[in-house]
C-alpha cells in the first residue's frame, strides 16, 4: 500500500510538488461530484478516492488551505475570494478558472480525479469542457448526491470539523467520544465559517440558482448520474458503485 497522498499540488498550487504521488491506475477514473451542500459529497469524495486511488480535487479545500497564507501575502483576488467564502457566496467564475487552469497537471494525473465542488457554474462547466478536451481527458460521469432540503439543513447545522486535522463529525448523527475534542488527534472540533445559519441559507440559494442548472448541463452529454444520499456513507458508496456498475 502506498503512502498516502498529500494532493499538495492542488492545494498549494503548481510550484508545489505531491510528497506522494497517487498510484498510476490501469484505468483512472474521472469523476465530477455535484450535490448541495451539506449531502455528505465530501465524504463521498474521500471513500471513493481511497478505494478508486483518484485524487480528490476539492476547489473549498484551496481556499481553506490558502486561509493559512498571511493576509499581506495573498493576491487581491484571493483575498476577495476568501470574503466571499465567509459570507457563503460563490467566488467568481474568473478566479476560480484561474486556479483550475494553474492545476492542469492534476487533471493529467495518472491517480484519476474526483473533482468535488467544481464545477459550479454552467459557466465554469463549459470551460471543464474545453479544458479536458485539449488534455484529451475524458470524464466518466457526473454524480450527482440528492437529499430533501429539511435533511440538508440539519446536517450541516450539526457539522463539527477538527481544527488540525480536519476529521469531520455531526453532533448527533456521529459525536465525537468527549464534546469538542477530535477522537483522532485531541484537536478542537469546530463549526466552519460557513456552516453557520446565516451563511448555510446564502449557500443553498447560490446552490439553486448557480449549481442546480449543471444537472442538465450533464444530463443532456448523457454523463449525469443520480444518486440518493440518504443512509449512512458506506450505504450511499455501495449505492453509487452499483449504479456506475448499471450504467458501464
Ligand atoms: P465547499 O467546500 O465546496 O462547500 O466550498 C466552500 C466555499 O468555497 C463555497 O461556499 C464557495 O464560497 C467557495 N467555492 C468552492 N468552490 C467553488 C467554485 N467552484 N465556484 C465558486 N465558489 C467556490
């Protein structure tokens, strides 16, 4: 088994090289992940990158990760991207598709990707379009997680994430063993910036009206599938390995 790989050219940006590399796959696997926030799609993501061996390309996990840059040091645009991240709002097209298209090579990689939380915009779709078909890159298909908004809301409201290592866990669905403090590393579980109530409802009014059109963007190149995000996530994988299985 390889170590496991720190994704450090995604997250840091092209002048940075992966520790580890992923492991090259006799057939990498390319996927989009949609869903609102709060279906659980990130832990999807984790999962299926550590059965697939394909990289998790989060575009949220770079703007958390360039949060430790100081203030002084980071480009106005990252800095405005990061306000909007605060308030719960979409970064814009621009500077999201200036990040991707710096971290080209990650698309190439020989791992596979799982792309979670990009594309967002039809706009951003179009230009993942373009992009693959220059690198010859062909997706696999786009799942899509749905969820009742009723759920949605009560999980992410009772989302906790360790400070240090960002382990996730739920007030009550999964609590950590003492209040506050993460079972794996003894780091302090925290509720993130934008799962507080006033952001999460800007957050799915920009799911609505931005990220809800991309299911008919795929839909129509035939890629999209849906699956339902209820049950617990090793319920939700086995239930997206059977669906692909039904769709090859
Ligand atoms: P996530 O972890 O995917 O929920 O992303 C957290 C936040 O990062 C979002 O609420 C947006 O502010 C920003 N963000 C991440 N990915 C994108 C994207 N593809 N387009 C616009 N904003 C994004």
């Amino acid at each position: 088994m390889n170590a496991k790989n720190d994704r450090a050219a995604w997250l840091k940006g092209p002048a940075t090289c992966c520790s580890v590399l992923p492991q090259a796959q006799s057939r990498p696997r390319h996927f989009v992940l949609l869903g609102a926030p709060g279906v659980g799609k990130g832990t999807q993501a984790e999962l299926l990158s550590s059965r697939l061996g394909a990289c998790q390309l989060s575009t949220g996990d770079i703007f958390r990760a360039a949060k430790s840059i100081a203030a002084t040091e980071r480009s106005p645009a990252l800095n405005l991207a990061l306000d909007a991240m605060r308030k719960g709002e979409l970064v814009t097209d621009e500077t999201v598709l200036d990040m991707i298209r710096e971290r080209t090579a990650c698309l190439r990689c020989a791992g596979g990707f799982l792309l979670d939380g990009f594309p967002r915009t039809v706009a951003q779709a179009e230009a993942l379009t373009q992009l693959l078909a220059r690198e010859q890159v062909q997706l696999d298909a786009v799942l899509s997680y749905e969820l009742p908004l009723e759920t949605i809301v009560a999980r992410l409201s009772g989302r906790r994430t360790c400070e240090k290592c960002k382990a996730v866990y739920h007030v009550l669905s999964h609590p950590a063993k003492v209040e506050g403090v993460c079972d794996h590393c003894g780091g302090n579980l925290v509720q993130r910036e934008d799962d507080r109530p006033e952001s999460v409802k800007v957050r799915m009014a920009a799911y609505e009206s931005s990220t809800a059109p991309l299911t008919a963007y795929y839909r129509k190149r035939n890629l999209l599938v849906s699956v339902s995000a209820e049950g617990s996530p090793e319920a939700i994988y086995q239930r997206t390995m059977q669906t692909l299985d039904a769709k090859d």
